[in-house]
DNA sequence: GCCGATACAGAAATCGCTTACTAGGTTCGA
DNA sequence: TCGAACCTAGTAAGCGATTTCTGTATCGGC
C-alpha cells in the first residue's frame, strides 16, 4: 500500500541478440513499401548515400547519384515524412486554425496560408473548429502533436480570462518546442505570451465606415454585430461608438444588436426589426460583417424597401461577394489573403528561418464606396 | 563496372557501446519537449506503461494510471505524433486534394471530409492546386510522403490519357501501402486500377435541367461551359446534348461556349455574345456551374434585361450562393457535403476499418426549381 | 498448501530516416 | 617524396513512440 520506491532496472542482458534479418515474413499480406534500406541495396550504396542524394545536402559523386536515382524510381521508392521529421529536427508543417472553411472570411486567410507555405516548400493543415469555441483549444493540441512549426488561429477571439489563460498556456508548450503560436486578426494575450501577432485595425475600420454614414447625414445606424464574446465583433462596435461621440452623438442602445456573424442573423433580425420598429427607427445599418449586411440586403429587398434610396447598408470585410451582390456593398477592405501569408512569413521570422523584425504586424484597412450608401431619408422600422 | 553484388554486413561490434545519457547537453538553446521516457521517470514507471496509459489498450493498475496521468499533466507532455505514425501502424490522417478551397463547390465538400474525419478521430490535409493540373500529381506524393490512409481527389478530372495513367500509378502506389485513392465526383480510372469512387450523375443532372428549359419551350439555349479537358464539363455538355437529342431537336454549336468554371467567365461571355449577337440569339442559358451562372445574371442585368422575363438562367451544384442571388437561381442540387463524407467512409470501409460493400458509390442529384426561369420570349443576343 | 490462471509491469526490439564520426583514396604544394 | 587538404562513402547512434516477449506477484480452487 505504500507509494513504490523508485525500483533499479536489473539491466542484464545474457544472450545476444539474434541477427534477424528485416522483414522477417514477405508472405504477410500487409502493405509494403521500399524503403531507404531497399533503396540503398538496389543501388549497392549505403543508406547514408540515399539520404544525402535525396536531401542533396551533401556532396555525391554524379555516378553515385544516377544509381541512387534509378534505384528510386525503379521501387517507386517516396520518403516516410514521419520517419524524417522524427530523425531530422523540423517538420515543414505549419497548421491553422479556423472557425469554418466555408466562410468566405476564413476561407480566404486560410487561402493566403496555405499558398505561403507552399511557396515556402511546407505543407499546411487546416483545422475548423465549427463553432465549438473549446475545439480551437484541442486543435491546437493536434497540431502540436503533429510538431507544427506554427499554429495559426484566425478571428476573434474570447474575452474571457480562463479562455485566455488557457490559450496563453498552449502558446508557452507551443514555444518551448520551438513552435509558435501566431494570432491572425485578433488582439495579443497577455504581455510575455510567446505569440505572434497579425492584426488590423478593427476599431479604425469601424471608426472610418461609421464616419462616412454619419457624414452622409444619418443619425440612426442600426449596428447589427457578431456573437457577445467575440473580440471582432467588441472593437468593431468600440468604433461605431467612437464615431459617434467624436460628434458629439448618443447612440440609441436599442440599435445595438447581437447575433451571430451570418447572413442568416442578418436577414432575420432586420426583417424582425422591420416588421416590430422596436429599435426606434433607422436610417442606415452597419452589417458587423459581409455576410450579416448581405443578410440585411435582402430583407430590405423583401421588405419593399430599395437600397440605398430608402436604408443604406454598410458591411465590414470585403469578401468577394460584397463587391457581387445588388447592390454591391460599401465595407471595409481587409487584406485577406495577405493576413495569411503574413503569418507564415512572421513565424519564419520568429523561428529565424528568415529575416524580419518585430512579432507584431500591423495591416492597413481602407473604406469601399460602393453603391449601397446614400444620404438619408426617412427612418424605417 | 559491373552491378556491385550485393554485400554482406560484417556484423562485428568490438567496443560494447558505451552508456551514455540522454540528452547530454541540458544547456543547449533547442527545443525541449518531454518525452515519454521523462513522464515515466517522473511517474517512476516504464515507457511501456506510459505507453499503455496513453493508449489504454491494455490493462494498468489505477494507481499507476494515476501517477502516469499527473506526470503527463505536471510535464504537459505532448505525444510526438511523428512518433507515434513511426512505431505504430497507422496514422489517423487522411487528405484532400482540389482545386481551389475558396470556391464554395470545393470548399463544402473538403468541409464534408474534413467533418467527417473529425468525427472518426482522424486528421484532414487539405490541400490545393490553384488550377496547376500537374500539381494534383504533386500533392498525391506529397500525402503518400506523409502517409495518409487515403487521399481523396475532387473535381473533374482531366481526359488525358497520359495524366490518367500518371494518375493510375500514384493509386496503385498508394494502395500497395494500403492507402487508398478516392475520386470524388470524378469518372473511375482504367479497370482494375485500385481506387475508391463517389461519384454522382453528371449527364443526368444536366439532362432533367435541359429537359426543365425545353419543356417550358425554350428551343435555343447558350451553354456556357467549363474548362475543355475537364470530364465534369464533358459530362454536363453530354446531358445538354441528350435532352436535345431525345426530342429530336438540333443543336446549334454556336450555343456552345467553352470557357473556365468562374464568375468572370460568365459574366464576360454572356456580355460578349449580347453585344456581339454572334450565337445567334438565345432564350436561355445554362451555366456549366453556379459560379458561371451568377456572372450570367450580372450580364443580363448589365444588359437591361429581366431575368427571367427575357432571359431564363440555370446553373449547376447549388452551392448557397445559388439561392442567395437575385433572381434565385433555378439549379441541380449536388449533396457536397454528403460527397465529403461518403469519401472517407469508403476509404474506411475499403481499409476494412468498417463495415461496407463496393467500391465506388452514386449519389443522386435533382432539379431545384428556383427564381431564374420561365417561358421563353424573343431571343437575345 | 500447491498450482495454474490472471493481472501488471519492464526490457528491448523495432519503425525509417538523418547525421555526426570515421576512414580510404586522390590531388597537390613544399 | 610526404603529408595536408579534399572528396566520397560507410558505420552506427539516435529521434520518440509502440509492442512483443518475459517475468513476477497475487489469487482462487481443490
């Protein structure tokens, strides 16, 4: 009942071991592939030589190589990646996480990522969490079990101090195997975190969209907004705010709303808030994203309303389908894609793989006019 | 000369190995993370019993499990899944191969594969080719290098009989390591070459919107195509030319347009043929996908025309976007996500992981009657 | 009280590759 | 002519897990 003692390893060995030869049963059924050893047979070299021919990292004689060559393509011989980032010391692997691949937002910055690596000759894993915010938390563990060199997490993230924690926590385990942990659009952790941070300015956008409805003569933007919790959906509304009493105006709380960031909130809520006029009546809407201003889009429509003439309708992205739809979107550009590859040049950076400074990026953000934004006229709802 | 006659290993070890510790240099700056030999120091055990705890496929004594579970905890180990692949059998990975994830065809059916590998506790590699045909060969090496249990290939394929035989070689390669090559949405390979297929009815679907167009009375209807040499066009133009045949109407192969699977494509050529008149006039259009079709809207828009008073449109996959736009665009429904999973089902089943028969699996499409079409009126174009 | 069964735990051999070392041969300057 | 310098190539020690084989207590049955 006692907690065991440590006990001493009897290290004994009294026969010496057997010389078996590899691959002991050829008759089996399971799969077979060639191997370095194969390889280094069929080529009457040593496995040695086949490494160095196939990294070309050291010098070969040019016969050498030809044979070693031949032999390859003679057993279709491809390289163990598992075997190789376990001998050798990286894996060429950077991961990223995404709330869903399907979402334009995502799915272009994931875009961005996965081209980066390529060019940069490594492979990319795309996780999504699909909504489960904990999951990014165990993706993130996978990834790390696959040794990523870097571990990407696009969006807004939590405000919450536990979840903080906890993500600050895996950023540490990340560094201290020599990988990194770089936040793509969403705010830093706490100082001394080990992350890298890819960010833009989500309050200025915000700031510079609400401006311009303002300036255009509304005085009644309806903010349709993301999920409670999420950091984006914070600093874009802390820029509405900000707007507003750069002028010296209240905002009517009743125009603030929350949803999730989807056409489908979008599209609901506006007709809800159409149908009861409970928000007080306005004159324009400020989508908290593309999706939810393509959602308020067609209520409108529905609602016999004709946009901009009767609401303006402004959204916050630029993904593709803002510049598509009827009429096309005034937003808030982001750079998508280039937020992604930023990403994985900053943890090369970070890594020392290349040269650059500073693990903090910023990216610019500009207004889109299009044709959804006009001057006032009467407020509906 | 000659080809060097296989050795023999001289097998003579004359200096015992000398018992060096692991990892002698503490000091050094690299990465340090525990390993399954610190946890079982730490928890006094062996890697063995580590290994078992972690696995839980083989009985342990509570306390130990215990004492191995705080240790993992205390060292926030991570398994190496490197390692793991190495040691054990499998890897619990699985990748995708398509064109391009932003696009919302590719994009939901990588979200089916990637699901559906969530939920059977395996890793999704997506990856993408960004239109360069080759590169889908490139990536088929690249997950075989890393070992995926099945590697699953998405979209129409080219009608090259050499790719095609570049391509029945990586899936023999990949089976004879007991992978499997899944094509989805894609015709089968040659016989007998060992592959996975989900496919769904291409020419059926093309033929019931055909027959919808025809059945409302449109006789000449623009077919705006996708790239040549891809099978999913031939297939779709093969249904277009059924329907046509099957009421004994001709054809006029002026109404044939050819062209990429994109947006622009649509718009472009639609516009162009309106202006220039030199298809001879038309009622309708189907657009070889969604994508095309919504360009064509965008067109008839442009062009002051009225969908579908003046112009009737219809396009293929119904992707969302698809009943988003205005009009709603009549289509054939493709389950893409479905298609996802069914491909990592089959590869599970043709691995005997599961229960299942046959290796190649149709899913049905049908006719989505939407907003974009109606009785023909005079021509355009 | 003896014995086979049972339950746990450890030792050690891999998995397939990379990469220090080590070492045999040339080349070449002194 | 001799050794330093340079090419090449081989030997073998890991990388960090899993898993087979081997042992030792413990336990129940007779």
């Amino acid at each position: 009942m006692t907690a065991g003692p440590r006990r001493k390893r009897s290290g004994m060995p009294d026969s010496p071991p057997p010389s078996r030869s590899r691959r002991p049963a050829p008759a089996g059924g399971g799969p077979q592939r060639a191997t370095v050893q194969d390889v280094a047979e069929a080529a009457g070299v040593s496995t040695a030589t086949v490494s160095r021919v196939l990294n070309g990292n050291y010098p070969v004689a040019a016969e050498t190589r030809r044979k070693v060559e031949r032999a390859v393509r003679s057993l279709g011989y491809v390289v163990n990646a598992h075997a190789r980032a376990l001998a050798g010391s990286f894996t060429r692997t950077v991961g990223i996480i995404v709330a869903d691949v399907v979402d334009p937002f995502f799915a272009h910055i994931a875009h961005g990522v996965t081209r980066q690596a390529a060019e940069d000759g490594k492979l990319c894993l795309v996780c999504s969490t699909y909504g489960v915010l904990g999951g990014e938390l165990d993706l993130i563990d996978v990834l790390n079990e696959q040794r990523a060199e870097a571990v990407v997490v696009v969006g807004g993230g939590a405000y919450d101090p536990v979840y903080s924690r906890r993500l600050a926590e895996r950023a540490k385990a990340l560094n201290r195997a020599g990988s990194w942990l770089i936040l793509c659009g969403r705010p830093p952790l706490a100082a001394g975190v080990p992350t890298g941070v890819i960010d833009y300015d989500n309050a200025g956008g915000a700031f510079a969209v609400t401006e311009y409805l303002l300036g255009l003569g509304h005085r009644r933007i309806l903010y349709l907004g993301g999920p409670e919790e999420l950091s984006t959906h914070h600093l874009r509304l802390e820029g509405f705010r900000k707007a507003h009493a750069a002028r010296g105006l209240p905002v009517d709380e009743r125009l603030i709303q929350r949803g999730a960031f989807s056409r489908r909130f979008g599209y609901e809520r506006t007709a809800q808030l159409l149908e009861s006029g409970e928000a007080g009546g306005f004159t324009a809407v400020f989508g908290g994203n593309d999706n939810v201003a393509v959602g308020v889009l067609q209520a409108a429509r529905e609602a016999g309303l004709q946009v901009p003439r009767d609401l303006s309708v402004v959204g916050y992205d630029d993904i593709p389908l803002a510049s598509e739809v009827l009429p096309a979107l005034t937003t808030v550009h982001l750079p998508l894609e280039q937020m992604g590859r930023e990403a994985v040049r900053l943890a090369a950076v970070l890594r020392g793989e290349a040269e650059g400074s500073k693990d903090t990026r910023h990216l610019g953000t500009h207004l889109v006019i299009r044709d959804s934004t006009g001057a006032p006229s009467a407020p509906v709802g």
